[in-house]
C-alpha cells in the first residue's frame, strides 16, 4: 500500500514534497498527470505515457496527493482516482468547492462564517442570439450591483475560479464598474456569470492562513500566517510583487479558521486548506509614510531571496538550492525593515481581530518558496502526514 504523488510538472514544492517524504523514511510513488494516456475499456483501465507504464502504479496506489496546479486537471483527477478507488488529498468534493469562490463563500456564509459581502448575477456580460445579435447586460448587472454595494466605497469584481489575483478588478466609478463587467467574458477561469464584493479596507496586507486535518484527529490551525504586503496595488499577491512576513494569529483568529476547514472539509476524514482572509482595517495606529519606507527598505533586503529563487541549480541540485534559499530568506527575516513591519501587521491584526474575513480557499497552496519559510511550517510534512491517516 502506498502514496502516490500525482503532478503536472514537478517544481519546488514537488520537489519540497519529495525531499520531506525522503527526511521522513516515507515511500511515495510519482504520477505525472499531463501527458498520459487514461484508458478505460472492456478490458480494464490503463495509464501510460510515450514511455512508461504507469499502470502498476496506480494500481498500487492507496492514498493520491493531488497536486495537478490546474484546477479543471485537478478536479477530473480526483474523480477519476476515486473512480478507481483510491483515496485522495483533497477529495472531489473538496475541489468542488474550492474551484469556485462563490461556493466557498456560500459554504462558509451558510456556517455563519465571516465573508466580504458579495452578489453574484448568474447573466454574462453579453448574450449572442441565434442571429448573431449581440444583448449588452452590463448596465443592468451594475445596477444590481450598485444597489448593494455603494460605488463610492469600491465594487470589486472577480473571475469565479480565478487564481494569482487574475482577472481582479476594482471599481470606483459607474464607468469602471461597466468597463470591468466587460471584460468579464465567460471563459476558463470565469466559466458562468459576474461576481462582485464589497472592498474590505485591508490597509497593505492580507494574510493566508494554513489549517488541516489527519483522520482521527481534531483540526489544526498554525499559528502563524503568511502576510503578503505592500502598496503596489489593492491586491497583495505576491505574484504582483508583494513582499512577505510573518504574522502571528491571535486565539479567535485561529479558532474562526479551525471552523472554516471543518466547515469546507465536512463529511472528510482528511484535508488540508490555505484560507485567504483580510482584516477590515478601522485602527492603524501607524502613520502610512513609515510603513512605505520600510517597505522600500525590505524590497532591498529580499532582493538576495529573488536572485536564489531564480538560480537554475533548483533544476539540478535541489539540496543544495535549498540550503542557499533558507540562508537568504533568514538574513531578510532578520533585517530590522521586516521586523518593523512585522511588528505592525502584528498589532494590526490583534487591533482589529474581530473584523477578519474569510474570501477564499485553497485546496492546492504553494508553500515552499514563502509559506514555508515565512510561518515555519512546511507544508509538505502535514500533506504526508493526512495522507498516511488515511491508509486503513
């Protein structure tokens, strides 16, 4: 009985998963779920690619980490995994609801969870008739929107199964909310209908929030969360050049995310979920100025993170590349720039710990480059770890 790591391309936090699988005497197997060939037939099922039988191999399989970083490949791999009996991390179910930000919203709302408010209008942007007349709807969807959400306070409106800040757009005018809604063109990643929400004041952070659960055991919540900061734009991924702290979770806090993973994960023995949430800022406390300087400051002393993050040697030695990561990461954690903006986003968050908000959830999170290093968690270690529980 084993575990199968399935994947579309191994990267760092493939290769993370690997090398802590390796640190603890875990055996994994490895599924690359891209080009394969997935027969199903009088015969039986069968998985191969151009040169390898991968057919042993998942009939072996136990327990599947599913990894495939494209939700649609993640979502048809976890059917078709449990199909042929295998457990999997996270389930169908789970990759369900966290493909769209609408039912996860809706999943959390339900269980009196805190969320941004939000209206969804199932109609597109543009209707195309039989004979090939083209309906506008985007005044009307902005009339809906406006009438529950002031303009004036900020319309955001986002792709429903969108990722890496994609297709995030604010509004603050009538004319930007029409622009926006346009460009909401049903597509992959925005498959049915316009979502908008409230602007949350979240000042220059948000924060992603690790919590999980191994069958048998009571959820946890780690203490500490990965903030992503800086004024560059309102979205804070790091993908926009964002750069990241620590930041340490007050007690409700933790407690609030305990209940949205078993909110998410309910009917599972097993899960794991990074909860992307913000905290409507109403006490600051510290003069915006000081916060942009050391910003500026601490972008200097990660710029020795970003040039190892690139180094190719991630390809060819990844231990070594490893070891030069956690030394960089370490001299910018311990500069006297992040450690005063750590030590605002910190009070930040214990002054405003009441007006958190839950806006999304990740069943698939990156971890190795800056959860990891950030919060002290590696991930990978409770991925393997709820997995294993899962082996009867």
């Amino acid at each position: 009985m084993s575990i199968a790591l399935l994947y579309e391309r191994s990267e760092n936090d493939e290769a993370g998963i690997k090398h802590t699988a390796q640190q603890l005497g875990i055996d994994l197997n490895f599924i690359p779920f891209r080009k394969i060939a997935l027969t199903i037939s009088k015969e039986g099922f069968t998985a191969k690619t151009k040169g390898k039988d991968y057919t042993d191999v998942f009939n072996q399989t136990v327990v599947v980490l599913n990894r495939a970083q494209s939700k649609n490949r993640r979502l048809q791999a976890s059917y078709i995994m449990e199909a042929l009996g295998k457990k999997t991390l996270n389930t169908s179910q789970v990759e369900f609801t966290c493909y769209s930000k609408l039912r996860t919203l809706l999943k959390l709302w339900k269980a009196g969870l805190p969320v941004p408010k939000t209206v969804f209008v199932p109609c597109d942007a543009s209707d195309f008739m039989k004979n090939h007349r083209e309906i506008h709807n985007e005044n009307d969807i902005a009339d809906l929107f406006q009438a529950e959400i002031p303009i004036d306070d900020g319309i955001v409106i986002k792709a429903d199964a969108g990722t890496h800040g994609k297709m995030i757009m604010l509004s603050k005018t009538r004319e930007e909310l029409i622009d926006n809604i346009k460009k909401t063109k049903p597509n992959i990643i925005n498959p049915i209908g316009v979502v908008a929400q409230e602007l949350i004041n979240k000042w220059f952070y948000d924060l992603r929030i690790i919590v999980y659960k191994e069958k048998g055991k009571q959820a946890i919540c780690h203490n500490k969360a990965l903030a992503r900061a800086g004024f560059k734009d309102f979205r804070t991924n790091t993908f926009l050049g964002n750069l990241v702290f620590e930041a340490n979770l007050p007690t409700n806090v933790l407690d609030l995310a305990v209940k949205c993973g078993n909110t998410l994960g309910e009917g599972n023995d097993a899960w794991i979920f990074a909860l992307d949430a913000m905290v409507n800022v109403s006490d600051k406390h510290v003069d915006e100025a000081f916060i942009k300087a050391q910003l500026d400051f601490a972008a200097q002393e990660y710029l020795p993170v970003q040039k190892v993050k690139a180094a190719e040697t991630r390809l060819t030695d990844f231990s070594a590349w490893n070891t030069k990561l956690e030394q960089a990461f370490s001299m910018y954690a311990n500069s006297s720039s992040y450690q005063k903006v750590k030590n605002v986003i910190d009070e930040n968050i214990a002054n405003n710990r009441d007006a958190l908000v839950f806006h999304e959830a990740n069943s698939c999170p990156e971890f190795w480059e800056n959860t990891r290093l950030v919060t002290g968690l590696n991930v990978a270690v409770p991925l393997l770890k709820t997995a294993q529980s899962l082996i009867d």
